[in-house]
C-alpha cells in the first residue's frame, strides 16, 4: 500500500519491498519473510513454521490481520510458539501454489487468502491448513489463539503421527504430476468444452455457473473464436457468440464494472453481477480489455468499444507508474470499509446532479430502487440507455449526453474521497498481460496513445526486470528482485507478438526469441513434457508443479504452448512447435477430463490441429499502415499479421526469405506451408 507506515516500532518485514508484507511491519508479530534464515532458525529451535499468505487487496487479510495480527496477547503466543513467515503471494506464486494445493489435500476444500498453514521445521511439509481464522470462535471456527494453542500441542505430542502424515502427503503431491499421453487431444474435446459452457450457461444473466461469479475472460474468448472458428468454415454459431457477447454485456453494465471510472472489479458476489468484492486487479484488466476489443471488432457493437476505452484509460490514468510500469492492483477498502469509494447515498447524488441528469441517471443505476450494498447505492446498470429513453420519451443520443455529464460530475466528486490503498509494485506476467491489452487496444480501436502507454510499460520491463538475459518477477520504487516465474516469461512473449502485430520491432523480435530460448532452457521438461512453474535454478520447494488449467490468471502451459506455437510457424523454428506440441500431449487427459477448465491449452489446441494464418507485409513506409490495416480488418483471431518495412534487414529464420518487392508484397504461410506473394492489396 502506498499509505504511510503506522509509527512505533516495525519488525524485519519493513525492510522489504512488498507492499503487503510492508502493511505488517509494525505488527507485534515477529514476522520474518521467506528466507534461508528463517528457516534456518525454525530448525534450530525446533518450532513449527507459521506461514501466513496474502496480498495487499485482499479484504480477510486485513480483517485477520486487525483481529490477531494486530492484537499483542495473540502475537505473543505466535512469537513464543512458532517462527512467523509473512509470504505475498503476488511476488512468490509459487509458494502459494504449493501450499494452496497442500491445502486442498489436507482440509478437501478449496484455499484462498488469507492461506494459514502450519509447517515442520525441518522438510517444510504442512501438517495443517486452513484460511481466515477469527480471533473469537464464530461461524463454527475456532479462534485463532486456541488454534494456535492446540497445533503447538499436536506438534510436541503427536511427533511421529505429523511425520508420518508428511511423507504420505509429499507422496501424494508427487502423484498430482500430470501423466501426459502420447497424443494431442482430438479435435472433438474443443466440442466438448463447447458443450459443457453451454450446459452451465445463465440465459438470463450471463455467465456460467453460480455466484461468486468471476469473469472467466479465457472462457469468453474461447467462444469467439469458435464462431470466428465457424464463420471462416462457412457455418453460423450463433450460440457461441451470444454466450460470449452477452455475459461481457452483462458485466460491463453490471456493478463489476466501475460505471464512473472504469476497470473491472475481481468478481461478484451475486449472480446479478452486481455487487463486487471491490478490489481491481491488473491481471484482470488486461485480458478483458482485449476481450472487449474483440467483442467491438467481432460485432461493432459500441457498448464493447467504450467498456474497452474506459478500461484502458483507466490503466493509464490510475495504474501506470511514471516510470512506465502499470500498478498491481487497488485495494477493496478504504477508510477500514468495503467498497466505501465506490457507493453513493441517493439523496447526495440528486443533490449533485441537475433534474434534467437525475432522471435518467437514476432509471439506468438504480436509484429508483432500493438500496442495494448496506444502505447505499453501488451503480448497477438495471436498464439500458435505449429502454430509459423510450419509457421517459427522451432521444436516445439526449439521454446518453445526460448521462456522460452526470458520470463527470459524480467522478469529479468521489475524487475527493480517501481512496482505496494502492499496491504499487511492478510485476512482469500482470504487466505483460496489460501490455497485451493496450496494445490490441491501440491495433483495433485506433488510439496511438494507448500504444505509447504500452511501450513505456514494456520498456520499464526491458530496462528494469531483464537482467543479464533473465527476467526477474516483481519491482518497487525502482528495486527489483526475485526469480522470474513461467508466467512471467510466457505472458511477456505473448505480449511481444502482440505489439509486433501492432508496430514492428526488430529488438522485440530478438527479445521473443531470447525468452522463448529460456523457456526451454529452464522450464521446458524435454522429457514427460510441458513447463514447470519454476525455473531450473529456483530455490527447491517440496513440490515443483507444472499447472495446465486456468486459474485467476491463464494458464502458463496454455500460453507458453500458444506462444512458442506461433513464433515457431512464424520463424520456421520446430523446436518451439515440438514443445507445444509435448505440452499438449503432457496435458491430453487433463484436458479430456475438463476441457473448459483449460482455454488458453484449447487455444494452443486449435492453432496445433489448424495451424494459423501468418501474413508478411513488405512495404515502403508510406504504403505499409494502409496494407496493414486491410490485413487486420474485423476480428480474425486465427491472423497473425506483421507488416514490415522494405528497409529492415536480418531478419531471422524464414522471416529471412520474405524480401521486399518493388512496392507492398504480402506473404501468406499457413504451418509449414507459403503461397507466392502478393503484390496487390485486393488479393489480400
């Protein structure tokens, strides 16, 4: 958070960079991060390893953090009794991941955040796990000092019960390793995944499945491209598109969606998509402003045009760092309440607006209804513009101006509010997935400016987290540190080939190049095949995953397989396709199992069956925006389109071969496989 520490005295976690591990600093908790000398001393005196995980967004972290972090009689008891480990889980995924999935093993249920879990000191195996504990015993948990209580008692007591149950879990967690087939998927599980978002599809609201509902971008992607998939093939899938339009619609309408400053919240707690956990997370932003670019360009509907510019000014306006860097995220709190910023009280509003902007207003958000989040008024659109001004006999064109000037003035009044905390680290994956949105923001609507907006936070990563030919994960004020993670190297390729879409680049072309080598160097498993989460030389956990599904963000398999796919038809390189395609092999059951789970490995999957269009444009100057252009008119996510100049040379792999003619010349390859350019734009 970028509030200022609280005075009095601080423990070591104010030396470090994190944001969240910094808002514990001055607890009476003797915290340490995760380190070799905490772990060391854990051994030493023999005690067991609490190990807290969070982030800096996170509302029950701070609830937790309040009730017992904070208070002295309960951090006396975990002082005496274990060595403290604070973990941000947003600088070190990867040991989230691992105990996130001890969790689910040890409890049979789900984690999430606040992640409390209990570890032996000397192989770091967790002997128990839960999430947010009360300080008092309520909602059937027990408070978090009698369990503290009762863990030290387990652990001096049942000792050999606790290691037996370790080596049976670390067994267990060996046994989560993918098994791998030795084919790809066939093409009916793209049906398959289809099928099952159709069957848990919400006509009425969008969405698939009940409340929390989370915006699942990955997913609504997918649908487009299977009608793009459809239309190019000559067939109509209406169905495809309707479940991917609508439940976008929906979201931007809905109180997900902030409707005076944009971004999208992380999810909601209904099923109305009306009430979110008020948090904004860069790793959602960035695929759903793409997701709304495509949805503009797949049915020029304007609603997803303008979701995509407010996202993106957004980004720029309140997430992009001087340096160039976009933020992590935006706290759901502020003032020690919920979603204080982003409520209203009706009576304030129709104070604020004239009578003339009230009514419409009021129709479209919802201040003609009850209240709807603990006595006050969160925008939610219940009516479109088009049904207010018929039912109010308005011009349509009258009440959408009305409204714009009422969302000005109301955003020019809640500036004024204490905003919520701002976690102001730079890390590498978010930030190249938002690199990726700005940039196909700026390719599909038109706007240099957001171009620019990318290539600053691109450049930021270039000259702050790229190290002696590695990535490292995560920066603050400047500083950065920490390994990177598959992540971070698989999103910023992807991010390259997009921005390589929108402007050409030789130094990206090379810098892709440099990180798909690393991939492969360091996560590509040459043997059973895909990608570990961690690199060969990270620090050695009690489990080193390879993760196929789609999470909170997309898969990092999926997007390596993607990635690595295209670059390799792209240069003609077959080690990068032979690693896709062992990814795929690698994840067949898992995606046979449960195939909408894993819609990044779809992606993959569909451009391994049928590989994807790559167009080559050869032009001078003055003639190549034109061509490139016509080449990227409407949405045809199976193109992948670089228009460069006349005057570049070494070029690498058969990019080598595409030479310039004596005006624009295109290249059309699909696979392994070209036609004889052309030289005419109506060709195209």
């Amino acid at each position: 958070m970028t509030n200022p520490q609280a005075p009095g005295p601080t423990n070591r976690l104010a030396e470090t960079l994190s944001p969240y591990l910094q808002q514990h600093a001055a607890n009476p908790v003797d915290w340490w991060p995760w380190c070799p000398e905490a772990l060391a001393l854990a051994r030493a005196q023999d005690r067991p390893i609490l190990l807290s995980i969070g982030y800096s967004a996170c509302h029950w972290c701070h609830v937790m953090a309040h009730e017992s972090f904070e208070d002295p009689a309960t951090a006396g008891l975990m002082n005496r009794l274990f060595v403290n480990i604070k973990v941000d889980r947003e600088e070190r995924p990867d040991l989230d991941r691992v105990y996130q999935g001890a969790h689910q093993l040890i409890t049979g249920r789900p984690g999430g955040w606040p992640l409390t879990v209990f570890l032996t000191p000397d192989a770091l195996c967790p002997f128990f796990a839960g999430t947010y504990f009360p300080r008092a015993p309520r909602h059937g948990l027990p408070g978090f000092s009698q369990l503290l209580l009762g863990v030290d008692q387990a652990y001096r007591e049942q000792r050999e019960a606790i290691r037996a149950h370790g080596v049976e879990l670390m067994a267990t967690l060996g046994q989560l390793a993918p098994m791998g087939s030795a084919q790809a998927p066939e093409a009916a599980v793209l049906d398959a995944a289809q099928a099952l978002l159709a069957e848990h599809f919400d006509g009425e609201q969008g969405g698939f499945g009940g409340a929390p509902r989370f915006p699942h971008a990955t997913n609504l992607e997918f649908l487009l491209r299977r009608w793009a998939g459809a239309a190019a093939a000559g067939r109509s899938d209406d169905q495809a598109l309707r479940m991917a339009t609508f439940t976008l619609a929906q979201m931007i309408r809905g109180g997900i969606n902030d409707q005076l400053g944009g971004g999208f919240c992380r999810y909601a707690v209904d099923d109305l998509w009306m009430i979110p956990h008020f948090e904004k997370m860069l790793y959602d932003n960035g695929p759903l402003l793409a997701l709304c670019c495509d949805a503009w360009a797949a049915t020029g509907e304007p609603l997803f045009s303008e979701a995509a510019v407010a996202t993106a000014d957004w980004l720029v306006r309140e997430m992009q760092s001087p340096a160039g860097g976009y933020y992590a995220s935006l706290d759901a709190d502020s003032e020690g309440h919920e979603g204080r910023f982003y409520v209203w009280d009706r009576q304030h509003v129709r104070a604020l607006l004239t009578p003339k902007e009230y009514g419409p207003f009021a129709a479209v958000y919802g201040l003609d209804r009850p209240a709807n989040f603990e006595g006050q008024w969160h925008l939610h659109g219940f009516r479109t513009p088009a049904a207010v001004a018929e039912h109010q006999g308005l011009p349509l064109a009258e009440v959408q101006a009305l409204l714009a000037t009422a969302r000005v003035t109301l955003c020019a009044e809640r500036e004024g509010r204490v905003r919520p905390g701002l976690d102001d680290k730079v890390l590498t994956a978010w930030n190249a997935l938002a690199i990726k949105g700005m940039a196909r923001a700026a390719r599909v609507l038109g706007r240099p400016d957001y171009l620019e907006s990318a290539q600053a936070a691109l450049d930021f990563i270039r000259h702050t987290l790229w190290r002696d030919g590695r990535l490292l994960a995560t920066a603050k004020d400047g500083q950065a540190h920490l390994n990177a993670y598959l992540d971070d190297y698989a999103n910023l390729l992807d991010a390259l080939l997009e921005l390589l879409q929108t402007r050409w680049s030789a130094a990206d072309l090379r810098w892709a190049v440099e990180l798909a080598e690393v991939l492969l160097d360091q996560f590509h498993d040459p043997v059973a095949g895909g990608f570990w989460f961690t690199g060969r030389d990270h620090e050695p956990l009690i489990q080193r995953p390879k993760p196929l599904g789609d999470e909170s963000m997309p898969s990092g398999n999926g997007i390596a397989a993607w990635a690595l796919q295209r670059l390799g038809h792209l240069l003609g390189e077959p080690r990068y396709l032979d690693a896709a395609a062992g990814t795929l092999k690698l994840a067949a059951e898992s995606i046979r199992r449960l195939p909408s789970a894993h819609g990044t490995l779809l992606f993959a999957l569909d451009e391994y069956l049928d590989p994807p269009e790559t167009l080559i444009i050869r032009a001078p100057a003055d003639l190549l925006d034109g061509w490139q252009a016509a080449a990227q008119q409407g949405y045809q996510p199976r193109r992948l389109v670089l228009a460069i100049p006349d005057t570049a040379t070494d070029l690498p792999g058969a990019l080598a071969g595409m030479h310039p003619g004596t005006g624009p010349r295109a290249y059309r390859c699909r696979g392994t496989h070209c036609e004889p350019p052309v030289e005419e734009l109506a060709q195209l």
